[in-house]
C-alpha cells in the first residue's frame, strides 16, 4: 500500500495581504506552516556614521508557523488566519532567505 503525501502551495502577490505573504506552504496531516513574506525594517541597509544612526530595509524571509492542529482538508486554515498569525510575529521569529534559500517548489 503506498501512501502519498498532500501538499498545498499558494503563490500570493506580497500586497494582497497585511503581512505581505508570498508564499505558503503546509502538508495535510501536518501542523506546521512555511511561510515566505516581505518584513520590514530587517536588514540593515546603510550602516552608522557619525552623522547619522544605521538604517534597516525590507528584505525576504521565511519562517514556520505551528499551527493548533493537524492540517486536512476539512480544517485547512484561510490565508487570512494565517495573515492574522503572521502580522504579529516579532522580527526575531523571521529569518532573512539567502539566495541557497530560496526554493523552486
């Protein structure tokens, strides 16, 4: 008996949510969540001199949520539950993609 496994991508436009999601990721029957969004004020973009302090920037990062419950199909979560998640994750929850990151799915 071979079992297969269910994944969903979603491919969004970063503006389309609050969180500026580009993408999601998750397995049913799993409870986690990848997730890949533009944060802001991240990455420092012009470092300190002595007329004026560093600056930070925008920049790609990904992180994993863990969601309450295995994910199926009859419970899969909105990508506005998800948005709702994501708009409150502290800047140290995130980590900025590198291009060896950046996956083809």
């Amino acid at each position: 008996m071979t079992s297969t496994i269910k994944r969903k991508l979603l491919s969004l436009d970063s503006e389309a949510t609050q969180s500026r999601i580009r993408r999601l990721q998750f397995v049913y029957g799993d409870d986690i969540i990848y997730v890949e969004a533009i944060v802001d004020d991240i990455q420092q973009v012009r470092a300190q001199t002595m007329f004026s302090p560093e600056e930070y920037g925008p920049a790609v990062c990904y992180t994993n949520l863990l969601w309450d419950e295995d994910i199926t199909p009859e419970n899969e979560p909105s990508i506005k539950d998800i948005d709702e998640v994501v708009s409150v994750l502290d800047i140290s929850e995130w980590t900025i993609m590198d291009q060896e990151d950046r996956y083809d799915f």
